[in-house]
C-alpha cells in the first residue's frame, strides 16, 4: 500500500534506467495505480502486474478486485498469497489456488508466494511448510506460461535479514524437485523467484544460487535507481 499517482515518475525512470533489457520486469503496483502505470509503461520492457485479485469472476463482492477487471485494464501478472495476505487476512492455501485458477482464466500470470516463519524454520519445518503451501496452493493446470513461484522467507521480509545462500539453495531446490514430480519436464521451466531483503547489494550472491530465476523485490522496488541495480545484475 505505498504509492499515489505522483510515483508514477519511477515507472518512466525506471523506462530510462533500463532501456532493451534482457530480462523480464514485472511491476506490481496497489490498485489505483495499475491503469496508470500501463499506460506509462506502454512500449516499454517493464509489464505491469497487480497485487491481488478475487476467486470469482464477479459477483457481491464489495471492495474486491476480480482477475477480469486486472487483465482490462492492462495487468498481466498477478501476486497471490503473499505472506502479508496470509497472516494479515488469513488466506489459506485453499484461498490461493481459486484465485490462482481465476487469474489463469483471465488470462493473467499468477505469482504464488510461499515461505516459512521465524517460528517454522527454528523449528526445522521450513521445507514442510514450503511443502504443504505448494501442494495447496498451485491450481490444477498451472504451467510454465501461467505460474511462477516465490519464495519469500517471512522472516526475511523488510527485515534487512537474508538467508544464507544454502538456505536459498535447500529451500529452492526443494521447489524445483516438486514442481518436476508434479509437472514433469514443464516443472523446470516453472520460475522460481526469491523476495526478502533483495537489494543491489546482495543481489549477485542470491542469482547465482541453483535454482533461483529472480527476484520478488520489495522495498527496493519503490525507488526505480535501486530497483535498475537489481535489474543490471540480473542481465
């Protein structure tokens, strides 16, 4: 929830800052802004996605936000089940996978977060947990095209803290072997991205670990000169 219309000079920065880029940029920007920032990004490399979206197409659902409105209005991404929404709102895993199923009718490509507590990984449940929220959470007929995984460490979340670069590695790799049983060789084109304290800095250790396709910025992504060092690194 950071941002008015006034932010929208970092999407054109960023445009500047980036230029032909290699890689892919996705900026997810709240709500009021995604027209917007489409617009802006209009002829660019930067995609626009959006933050959330409803299970159902439409209906009595009053404040919400459905997949079909996103995709009219320029959103080609979309972020479910962020921790944030998980502990704040109490999505369930469940929760997730109609929504991801949703979006994946719309049209949109859904970004599924998953990730452990402090409280999970002192206790030695990191993998179990990454485990049960993938098997909930990933909809029947996911695929490469429509889905990417984000594992996002809650402990590691606008925190400063990152894991260790074996930590990544175990959690990711772990990613990877189910997405691989689950989708056969499709599972190894599925992304998987990290988020949690990625910055410039630390940027080149966490994409060199196995497994790690890119990153889940968030923070940094406020500011389009940090976000273009993250970018530059990844290219």
């Amino acid at each position: 929830m950071n941002g008015l219309a006034s932010s929208l000079t970092e999407i054109e920065a960023l445009r500047g800052l980036t230029g032909n880029t290699a890689c892919d940029i996705v900026v997810c920007p709240p709500l009021t802004l995604v027209e917007k920032a489409f617009e802006r990004a209009k002829g660019s490399t930067i995609a626009i996605g959006a933050q959330d979206c409803h299970a159902q197409a439409s209906g009595a659902h009053t404040g919400d936000v459905s997949a079909f409105m996103l995709a009219e209005v320029g959103a080609r991404f979309v972020i479910l089940g962020h921790s944030e929404r998980r502990s704040t709102y109490r999505e369930t895993d469940a929760t997730v996978a109609a929504k991801a199923a949703m979006a994946h009718v719309a049209g949109l490509t859904s970004i599924i977060c998953v990730g452990e507590t402090r409280e999970d990984r002192d206790a030695g449940k990191a993998i179990d947990v990454v485990c049960a929220q993938i098997e909930g959470s990933v909809p029947h007929g996911a695929n490469s095209a429509n889905t990417a995984i984000a594992y996002e460490p809650v402990w590691a979340i606008g925190t400063g803290v990152v894991p260790t670069v074996e930590q990544i590695e175990e959690v990711h790799s772990f990613i990877r072997h189910m997405l691989e049983e689950r989708l056969g060789e499709d599972g190894r084109r599925v992304r998987i991205v990290y988020g949690g304290s990625v910055k410039a800095s630390n940027a080149s250790a966490i994409f060199a670990v196995q497994n790690v396709d890119g990153a889940l910025v968030g923070g940094a992504s406020l500011n389009a000169a940090e976000f273009a060092g993250i970018i530059s690194v990844a290219n």
